[in-house]
C-alpha cells in the first residue's frame, strides 16, 4: 500500500460527517470469462478496453450527511503535487456547487467538509 492509500484509508475511516468512497480511475479490460482448458484456469477473452472516470477525478467522492452535497477530496502526501488535470477537476467541481479540495491528512478533510 502507498502512504496515499494509507491517507485515503485514514481520511475514509476518520471522517463521519460524509460517506467516502475511493475512486479507481484509469483504463480496464472487459469481456467474458470462460474455462481454458489449455490453461487450466479462467481467462478473459472478447476483452474490450473500457475507460474509466475522467482524468483528474478526485481519489474519493461522496456525499455530506448534513446536506446532501456532493463531496470530492484529492488525497496527497505532504510533498504531493495536485496535477492540472486534477486542479481543473476540483474547481469545476466547485463551480458547480460541491464540495471539493486537495487534503492531506484526516484533519484536512475535516476542515474543507466543514468549511465548504
């Protein structure tokens, strides 16, 4: 597990005034699975690439129990940078009225569901 995934974790269980949920953003293969023989276990075939979540999609989304808003949160290590893709996400997340921010640690997530 990466330090980021550990904060992600962290944030998910320490924060009680939203339900988180972890984003798994990126490209993955669809198809059908069948027996192989030949290989003696399950394999994909008619696979498929399916894209994922946009670019920038923030590491966990969800939803503020006191209102109903929309909640999404960029986790970062201490030294971690925010990508363009990931600030344009966050401000247009903004615009439309959620509550979006990059954080850090537990604390940090507190603040911005509190403050937003």
């Amino acid at each position: 597990m990466t330090e980021e995934h550990g904060i992600q974790n962290q944030i998910r269980a320490g924060v009680a005034q939203a339900v988180l949920f972890r984003s798994n953003a990126g490209d993955f293969w669809q198809g059908r699975l069948v027996y192989s023989r030949e290989f003696k276990q399950t394999v994909l075939i008619n696979i498929r690439r399916v894209e994922g979540l946009p670019k920038g999609f923030a590491d966990l989304f969800g939803v503020r129990l006191s209102d109903g808003k929309a909640v999404f949160i960029e986790v970062k290590t201490a030294g971690g940078k925010a990508s363009d893709d990931q600030k344009k996400f966050i401000k247009k997340m903004r615009e439309f009225g959620a509550v979006a921010g990059i954080c850090r640690s537990v604390d940090e997530a507190l603040k911005l569901i509190s403050n937003q």
